[in-house]
C-alpha cells in the first residue's frame, strides 16, 4: 500500500448517482461533489452477488478516479443475494412484485461493496458490508399496496428499509448500519482516513 499522507487536503468526489447514498455521506458532514461513474453494470455470467457488487464499486471509483486523479473518489454497489442469484434495483412495478414475492418468508445477504481510490497517490481499498435480512412471510396485497405507496424501484431487492420497507423485515444483521441503505458510513470513514482525509475537522 503506497505511503499516504495524512489528511491530504484532497477533494473528495462520491462516484456515484444515488440520492441514498449522498444523503448518506452528506451525514459526515465533509465538503464533496458527485459525479456519474460510466460504468457497465451487466453481470458477468456465473458472477456470484458479492463478487459483482465488489467488482462493480471498484469499477465505478476506478472510473471517475481516471477524470480526476488528485480526488479522493468513493464507489459503491449493492446486490441483493438471495441463495448466490443476484437481484439488483427491479426498475418495474412487476420486478419488484416478483423479487417480493421470492423473497418472502427467506433469509436474503445484502451485498454492499464499498471502494476508495485515489489515482494520483495510487490508493486503492475495496471491502464489502454483508447485511443479513430475514422478510416476513408476506402475502399479495401487502406487496401492491408497499409497492403503491414506496416506489422502491431503485433499491436492490425492492427493499427500501429505511422507509416503509422495514416493515416487510424480521430481523437485520450488520456491522455496519447504514450499509443496507447502500453506503457503509463505518468503512467509508475507516477508508477515507486511510487515503488522508480527516473526516472529523
């Protein structure tokens, strides 16, 4: 691991679209900007969830790091693992009702990849928060009439459990709290700190 300086005044970028997860940095109180990672999501045949949400955050910091090589760049996926098939953000109301419906009564891991790189200093830390989640047995209407109301269709799995979501849940397991909503703020600190910024000033 390359020698970093300890907190480097670098800008620091999220790489990523997400509202959740900005709103989720935003929580650390640090100045950073967003910017879109081009990244190619489609999984790689036989990929399993962990090995693609690892893959596919590193990809995305890797990508905007190439624009902005003196940034500190985080990147993040998620990918729900229900019995080693991936089920990513369901984009449809009948996606969603089917990703539901096959996850009801059952334990789901839900990946959540998290990377830092910074290409000027050649930082690079990658690590992965599982979060394990057991769903209700849940019936049809309890699913439309979530679906109605949450629109989850851009949260892996349709699981938005920081909104009405967490209804749907028995238990959750994580060592890091936040990483179900998409950005492990305890490795996000823990990596930043790492690369040379102070996240407490």
């Amino acid at each position: 691991m390359p020698n970093v300086t300890e907190h480097a005044d670098r800008p620091v970028v999220l790489g990523s679209t997400s509202r959740y997860r900005r709103e989720l940095l935003e929580r650390l109180q640090l100045p950073f900007t967003v910017q879109a990672p081009e990244v190619d999501e489609t999984p790689v045949p036989g990929e399993a969830p962990l090995a693609l949400a690892r893959r596919l955050a590193l990809a995305k910091a890797r990508a905007v790091a190439a624009h902005l090589p003196g940034a500190v760049v985080i990147g993040s996926d998620q990918v729900a693992d229900l019995g080693g098939e991936p089920l990513g953000k369901p984009g449809t109301h009948e996606n969603a009702v089917a990703q539901l419906r096959r996850m009801s009564g059952r334990a789901v891991v839900f990946q959540t990849a998290l990377a830092v790189v910074c290409a000027e200093t050649g930082f690079e830390q990658v690590d992965v928060a599982p979060v394990h989640v057991r769903f209700r047995e849940l019936d049809g209407d309890e699913i439309e009439a979530y679906l109605r109301k949450e629109r989850p269709y851009d949260c892996a799995g349709s699981a938005k459990s920081e909104g009405l979501g967490i209804a749907l849940l028995e238990a959750i397991d994580s060592d890091d709290p936040t990483a179900l909503i998409g950005l492990p703020l305890i490795r996000t600190c823990r990596m930043l700190r790492a690369a040379g910024v102070r996240v407490i000033r």
